[in-house]
C-alpha cells in the first residue's frame, strides 16, 4: 500500500494530546517572515530577494493564485498513490528540493542537513554547485538516496569536466545544468547590504576542493584566500555559452541532463533537439530577469511544445500543496520546491527541512483527494479554472 503522506496530520493531532504542537508553522507562506525576524538581513536578503523590484517573484505567485482548482465528487480516492516517474527515477512523490547554494549563511549544519532531510522522507536532493560543502560529503550524509547534481557550467573546461566526474563517482544520478545565470542579476537587497557571500568564499566548496580547479592557482587555497576567490569569479559563469555547447555535456555526462530555466517553448524544442531529458520550467524564482514571465505562465506552453519528449519540471512561487497541485495540471512531471526548505534550514536545521517537506506532500495528497484524485497522473488542466484578475 503506498504512503499517505496525509497521514501527517493526525500525527500532529495526537501529538496535541500530550500538549505538543510543532515547532514551525504548518502554512508554509508564513515562514519567510520568521526568518526574516530571526536571521540577519545579508543572509535573509539573499535567500528571500530578487532581481530588480521584485516584480518576477510577484508574478510567480500571481500566476498561480490566478489558477484555481475545480474539486470533483464522489470519485474514489480512498487508497492514493502520488509516486511518479521522473527521468527514469521511481520517485515516492512528485516533488524534489531545487538547488540553492551557499546554505551555510542559513544554518551551521548548511547542505548536509538539508540533505540528510530530503533523504529520510525519499525525495531527491538536488545539490547546487554553489554549495558551502564538498559534493563528496553531502552524497556521504545521504547514503544511498536519490540525489542529483546542479551544474553552474564554468568557463574552465577542465573545471567542468571535473565536477562531473566527481558528481558521478559520489553517486549523483542526474544533471540539473542552470542556464539563467550567465551573470547575475541586479539585486537590490543584496546590493544595499554589499552583502555577496561567494566573495568571502562562502559557497565555493566544489571549487576550493577541486583539483582542476587547484591546478590554476599560484598558490594553495589556504595560503592566499583572495586569488582562490578571484579565480573563483572569473570563471563561475560563462555568457558565452550556445546551444551547440551542450554536447560537451553529453559527452561527459551518461546520465539523465535536464536544463533549468527554460521559459520560451522554442528553447525547449531545442533542447529536445539537443537529445537532453527534461528541462525545469522556472525563472530563478524570480531571481534574474526583472519583468519576467511568471514560471507558471509559460509551463503549458512548454508542455505542449515538448511534453510528449522531455520531462518537463516546474519551479518558481510555489509555496504549498495546492501550488504543486497547480504545476502538475498545467502539465509537469513534477515540482522543485526552493525558498521554503531553505526557510525551514535556517529556522530549524535538518528537522525544519522535513517539516516543510511533510508538510507540502499532506497538503498535496489532501488536496489530490479533497478534488477527486487518487493519483498525480489523473490531474490536468480541466481540474483548473482562471479567476478574472
């Protein structure tokens, strides 16, 4: 019988016999405020902010506030199944937790924790490459667990080649290669702090523990900290970088590549063209082009573009249940969930992470039920309705 992640509500009821009630919030949309009051404004800025005025990440969520769901009647939905397949992966539901980088501004226990929270509850942890630990010990405080690898593509190719070897060797599966950060954006709330983490070497780990990376230093990391992080700078992105580029990875990489910020449905035809497996339908969270399409306005067209060839993946906004429940009617295969685990880290280390990630998949089922499914497959863009704005 499969898992009803449901189920998690009634354990927090019986827990209230006993006078316990949890740690965190329940609606997740409350959690940002928390951290906002209990950690300082660098670190919080950067998880929270967005580029310019932060108009994309109001998009995000309007966008899917604009959608509402249509619950069907008496439908069986006694015994629910939410797991999915997802790049040849069996996944216990349709949601994995999106790369963010430089954790350690958020909680002492940084990637590790997140990780080890995704690993208990089954789902897979994408580690970005901006993390504040080595690959090698995140996929260590997994186990075996599913895990996949976000690829910042650097201008050093031997770099590359190296982070993709590695990624391999500690049991990664998947490639998640971002291509909306050729640069970064304008950030106003990182810019009134001056507050920008990787310049105090901070989330540069893969790097700093990279042999190729090594070979083009004067001098070891430890002994001249400065030229590590320059070095660092100049070959984090690459904007130079064009469709035909992505054979280098096909080349040195045997599984599943999936390309994350797909907005415009004629770059995922070609990436289908290309002969990659998935693209991740998202906008950075409203992280790097100001004035952008919302993420969820421009997944049904991606989906008709290349659903039938790709898994098409969604992030960006969503913040509960009924979000995810929203992506996958308007056609993805399933969910990255970002600032909200990132929230739980900082307010809770690895227990808060699991809280929120109980928390999204409850809600999911509830929701799948309380609208007439008993399964993700079943949802579509019938079970949606736009409100008028």
């Amino acid at each position: 019988m499969a898992k009803h992640w449901a189920d998690f509500q009634y354990e927090i009821y019986l827990n209230g016999m006993t006078g316990a009630v949890p740690r965190l919030p329940t609606d997740l949309t409350r959690l940002e405020e928390l951290t906002e009051q209990r950690l300082g404004p660098g670190p919080v800025g950067y998880v929270a902010g967005s580029a310019g005025d932060g108009s994309t990440a109001r998009a995000n969520r309007a966008a899917l506030d604009r959608r509402r769901i249509v619950p069907r009647m008496l439908r069986d939905v006694h015994e629910r199944d939410l797991s999915v397949e997802v790049l040849g992966r069996q996944l216990p539901a349709p949601l994995a937790l999106a790369p963010v980088g430089v954790l350690s501004i958020m909680h002492p226990d940084a990637e590790p924790a997140a990780a080890r929270a995704a690993a208990a509850q089954g789902v897979p942890f994408v580690l970005s490459s901006a993390s504040s630990t080595p690959m090698e010990q995140v996929a260590e405080a997994m186990g075996d667990a599913e895990r996949w690898f976000q690829l910042y593509w650097p201008k050093d190719v031997e770099v590359a080649r190296s982070f993709l070897s590695r990624a391999k060797a500690a049991g990664f599966t998947a490639l998640v290669v971002t291509l909306d950060t050729p640069l970064l954006s304008w950030r106003p709330r990182d810019l009134d702090q001056a507050y920008l983490p990787f310049l105090r070497g901070v989330g540069t780990a893969n790097y700093f523990s990279d042999p190729a990376f090594q070979a083009g230093l004067a001098k070891p990391v430890h002994e001249d900290p400065d030229a590590a992080v320059m070095h660092f700078v100049g070959m984090f992105a690459d904007p130079a970088k064009t469709w035909p580029d992505l054979a280098f990875l096909r080349e040195n990489w045997d599984g599943p590549i999936v390309l994350k910020g797909i907005c415009h449905p004629d770059d995922a035809r070609l990436a289908a063209d290309a002969g990659m497996d998935g693209v991740v339908v998202s906008n950075h969270g409203g992280r790097q082009v100001a004035g952008a399409v919302a993420a969820a306005d421009a997944l049904p067209e991606v989906v008709r573009a290349v659903g039938d060839r790709l898994a098409v993946l969604f992030d960006s906004g969503v913040r509960t249940g009924d979000d995810v429940f929203k992506a996958l009617a308007l056609g993805a295969r399933a969910v990255l969930v970002g600032r909200p685990y990132v929230y739980g880290l900082g307010l809770d280390g690895q227990a808060g992470v699991e809280h929120v990630i109980r928390c999204l998949l409850a809600e999911l089922d509830l929701t799948l039920a309380l609208s007439g499914h008993a399964a993700p497959g079943t949802v579509g863009p019938g079970d949606l309705t736009e409100a008028a704005v």
